[in-house]
C-alpha cells in the first residue's frame, strides 16, 4: 500500500477565500506493540486576517487555521476494526491537537462533548473546542473543532478562530469563521 498523503481540497475553494498553505508534514503520533501510525498533515491559515491584524498593531502570528490530517496506520488494521479503533483514535487526536495548540501559543484549550455528525457520506466524530489566546493587556478568546471520521483509512481535520476580538479588530467574523470551518472540513471528507 502506499504511503499516505495528507488530504487534498480544491485549490480554488482554498486560494479563492485567502486560505494559505503553510505547513505539511509527515510525523509519527503512534510507535507500538508492532503498529506504527503516521500523521500526514497540511495546515492552511487565514492569510488576509494576519494581514489585517498586524495592520492595526496586532501581532504577527497565525490567528485562523484549518488542517487536514490523513492517518497511515501500518499494518493496517482488519476490516472491521475501524468502529473499534474510533474512540482511541478521536481521544489521541484531541490530545495531539491540544499539544499542537499549546505549541502555538494558545492557553486553557477545553473540548465540549463529543457528538456523531454526518459528514459526506460518512459517519464523524466532532468535538468542538474552546481556547484562549493571549494578547498584549488580555486574552482573546478562540473557538474552533476537531473531527475524526473513517474514509479507508482515518482522517482527522479541524481548526479554530477569534470569537471575541470585534473591539480591536471589527471585521472579525465568528459566525463566518464557524461556517467556513466546517464547509472546510466537508471538503476534506
């Protein structure tokens, strides 16, 4: 079987609503008990609202994101096995999507339940998430979602967004921002 790829979107839908690609990479998440699971992942940022950030004094640091991870597990596991692997797998994907936030500066991320949603033509996990993101004299509060889903093969895809920064910076969106998410995250399906 080949190696995995991360999942690939429409460059139109992407380019033309200001997504930009900003990092891909193939990392090993799982080493064990003669399995091997590889994360190959594409992340894409809101490139315009940096802009319009650092503009107004902001600083310069991603502030709207979206990736889209293929998991390469080897072996691969037994037909039927997916539904059983499901709730590990969302449970360590919450827990590496965590650390990934704290690795870009985002404090006190907290996932609100976890529900079964219908995605394309699949069954999905989506856990949505709430975090804070310090600024200069407070916090900007962040929302945002992580969803797993069974394709072959398991893809996780998510992302997060300002809610509360409309004071500093009026054209923030959350609303939009949610819609674009989930659109985002059907495409990857």
């Amino acid at each position: 079987m080949p190696e995995a790829d991360p999942p690939t979107l429409p460059d139109g839908r992407l380019a033309g609503n200001g997504w930009t690609l900003v990092e891909t990479e193939a990392e090993t998440v799982f080493r064990g008990l003669g399995v091997s699971v590889t994360g190959h992942t594409a992340v894409y940022e809101d490139a315009g609202l940096r802009d319009r950030i650092v503009a107004t004094g902001g600083r310069d640091r991603i502030w709207r994101f979206f990736f889209a991870t293929q998991l390469d597990i080897r072996p691969s596991p037994a037909a039927g096995l997916a539904s059983a692997a499901r709730p590990y797998v969302v449970r360590e994907s919450k827990s590496v999507f965590a650390g990934e936030l704290a690795d870009r500066g985002f404090r006190h991320v907290e996932y609100g339940d976890t529900e079964t949603v219908r995605l394309d033509d699949h069954r999905a996990r989506r856990s949505a998430l709430r975090a804070r993101l310090p600024v200069a004299g407070g916090a900007v509060d962040v929302s945002g979602a992580l969803v797993v889903w069974h394709d072959g093969g398991f893809r996780v895809a998510g992302g997060a967004y300002p809610t509360d920064a409309r004071a500093a910076w009026p054209d923030i969106d959350p609303d939009a921002y949610e819609d674009d998410l989930f659109d985002l995250i059907g495409a990857a399906a």
